[in-house]
C-alpha cells in the first residue's frame, strides 16, 4: 500500500514540511512582536535615568572683567532631569574673584531653607532676607540659622568663560 501524506504535511526537497514552515514563521514573528514591546520597558528598568545630562558643563559667561572681592550674579540656563523628562531652566550662581585670584562659583540658594541671597557691598556680605543668615565672601556663615557654607559649583574655565558642572554641599561645619 502507497503512504500518500496530507497537503498540509507535504515534504519539499529538505525535508521541511509546511507546518514546519508555518511553526517558524508564527514563532519568528511572536519573537519580533515580544522584542518591540519588551525592549523598550527593559531598557526603562535598567537604564538609568539621563542623570548625566545634570553633571554637564554649561557656559555661565565671561570672567575677565571680573574685579577681586566683587560678586557677580550670572545667569544662565541648565538642564535639569526628572526621570526621563529633561527640562531646560534658567539659574544662576554668584561667582567670585577671590583676592588669590581664584574663581570661586555659589549656588544662588541659601544653606539654610533655599532662598535666594544678594550680595550686600557696602557690608562686603550676602545677606538672606528669609532669615537674616549673613555669609562671608568665602562663603562661610557669619551669622543666622544657615547649617553650613554656601554650596559651589564645580568650576571650569575655557579661555575668559566660566563653565559650571554640578553643585557640591559644603561640608556641615558652618
Ligand atoms: S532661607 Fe536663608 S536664612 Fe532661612
């Protein structure tokens, strides 16, 4: 007696039948579907956030006429990252020829609860009007209920052009 197969179970020259071809296929294209909507949370899970948009330098401006003991407020824009959101924002930082020369940048918020300071020439002091905290020219509390130092930014400098990285925490000895 003759075996004669289904038409479904038809063997072509190698040996590969037509389920066998369907199976693949099915499977092949349930393994692209699975990729396109698992990649993208695999790589929110373990990817992390764009935090490191944060730590880049950004031009804060020009230095050269700046005169020593005479803070200047400069402005500029920064991004700032909130889980995958990056917003770009307007900030500024109170930079300071020290008498050495150095280039010293603060943090426009207050230690104590973040206001935002002036610097007072004619008493050579910042002054917080939130709570009356009073800093030095080198940061340092003076007076009022501020915890610690003005924060810095990380400084860099490019011929006359300061560029800021990320803000540190002053250490807590105020
Ligand atoms: S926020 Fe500056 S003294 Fe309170």
């Amino acid at each position: 007696m003759k075996d004669v197969l289904p038409s479904s179970e038809t063997m072509d020259n190698s040996g590969t039948t037509r389920r066998g071809f369907y199976m693949v296929a099915i499977y092949g294209l349930w393994g692209i579907i699975t990729a396109a909507l698992g990649l993208p949370a695999l790589v929110y899970l373990f990817v992390p956030p764009k935090a490191r948009r944060q730590n880049e330098w950004v031009e804060a401006g020009d230095i050269s006429q700046l005169a020593p003991g005479a803070p200047v407020e400069m402005s500029f824009r920064r991004n700032r990252v909130d889980g995958w959101k990056v917003t770009s924002e307007k900030t500024s930082a109170w930079v300071v020829k020290m008498p050495n020369d150095q280039i010293v940048a603060y943090s426009p918020a207050c230690t104590h609860l973040g206001c935002p300071y002036h610097w007072e020439q004619t008493k050579n002091e910042f002054i917080c009007p939130c709570h009356n905290s009073v800093f030095a020219l080198d940061g340092k509390v003076v007076d009022g209920p501020a915890p610690r130092p003005l924060d810095r930014f990380e400084t860099k400098i490019e011929g006359k052009q300061l560029l800021l990285g990320p803000v540190r925490q002053s250490d807590q000895t105020a």
